[in-house]
C-alpha cells in the first residue's frame, strides 16, 4: 500500500491496455530506467538535483516543521468533479504554447472559473517554467498548488515544499520502484502531498 498523502492518477497512452495504479506494479514488472525524451528530462533533473546538493540540509531545515500549505487531496474530494488547472508555457512535443503568460493572471481566471487546484510547470529548459511562476501563483492564489516537475531526489521536494507547493509530481516511470517509495516517504515527512502518475505496467 501507499504511504497516505499519496494521490495516484493514470496517463493513458495509445497502447496501454492494463492500467494499474499501485507501486507494486512497478516492482513486479522490472523497472528500467525510461529513455527517450522521459529519459533526457529525467537525466537533466538528476543534474538539477545534484546542484542543489549544497543547499540540501538548509532546505531541510527550513521546510520541517515549518507552515503547511493547503491540501491538494481534500481540495480534489469535493462531491462533484474537480479540476487541477494547468500553467505551462511549453512543451517538448507541441513547443511554445504561452510563453509570455502571466502566471498570476491566469491562476485568477482558473480560481473563478471554478479550479479546485492549480498545477505549475517548473521545469525551465523543455517547458519554459520556473520556480519564479510558481512562488507567485503561491502568493496571489488561494488554491493549493501543485510543482510539476520531474522529481528524482529528496532535495527537490525539500525545494518543492520552500517555495509554498502543496503537493508535487512523482512520475512512477521515472525512477525505480524502491526510490518512488523513498520520495513518497519523504514527503509525508515534510507534509508535502505527491501526485503519483502512473502510466502502464512497466
């Protein structure tokens, strides 16, 4: 099972048949590290996430105990469909999509237009985010908000959780059965919720 805290969803894609969402498929399957445009974002994250190594433990310090912010999860648990609405200025399949948004702007709309959370893409090379859009939706929105990156280390959501995020992306393809486990138990530590995505069986 799970550690609470963790909020699962799917990715279908156009072969997958067996759509499961618990971590143990990952494991019985045989995990292989993904390649592809998967493989290089998530190589480049384990780049951003060895340069974050000296301000580690001071990130650490910095988020235990420390304000929590809103829940994703009792957000999302409202008795009728609700919705993460997202920021993203690109992506590395469709290129530039909005790249000269305001942030704030655009979390206002989705705040009145009903959103129940709002995601934010902070990966900067291939879509264009930045830790910057995401600390100002923080301050001007009343949502919780979830840090969509590619997040491979524990030291990314010690940074995940300083800059105000409710909750962050952990990609289940990304990094082996036993580091997924690791991340999820992490973030229960700082009182920072995951949304896990699973794709397939592998």
């Amino acid at each position: 099972m799970a550690p609470a805290g963790t909020i699962f969803g799917t990715e279908h894609l156009p072969n997958s048949k067996d759509i499961r969402t618990i971590p143990e498929t990952q494991g019985k399957s045989g995990w292989i590290p993904p390649g592809g445009t998967l493989g290089e974002l998530v190589e480049a994250a384990e780049r951003r996430s060895e340069a974050l190594g000296p301000v580690g433990r001071e990130l650490e310090k910095r988020v235990k105990g420390g304000e929590v912010g809103r829940s994703l999860e009792s957000s999302l648990r409202g008795p009728s469909v609700s919705l993460i609405a997202e920021i993203k200025r690109a992506s590395p399949s469709r290129g530039p999509i909005s790249v000269n948004l305001d942030p704030v702007t655009q979390a206002s709309s989705y705040e009145q237009g009903g959103a129940a959370a709002i995601s934010v893409l902070t990966e900067r090379d291939r879509f264009g985010g930045s830790n910057e859009d995401l600390e100002a939706v923080v301050a001007a929105s009343g949502l919780p908000v979830l840090r969509k990156d590619f997040h491979v280390a524990a030291v990314q959501l010690y940074e995940a959780r300083s800059l105000g995020a409710s909750a962050a992306l952990v990609i289940a393809r990304a990094v082996s059965p036993a580091r997924f486990m690791l991340l999820v138990q992490t973030a229960q530590q700082i009182d920072l919720e995951v949304l896990a995505e699973v794709r397939d069986l592998r």
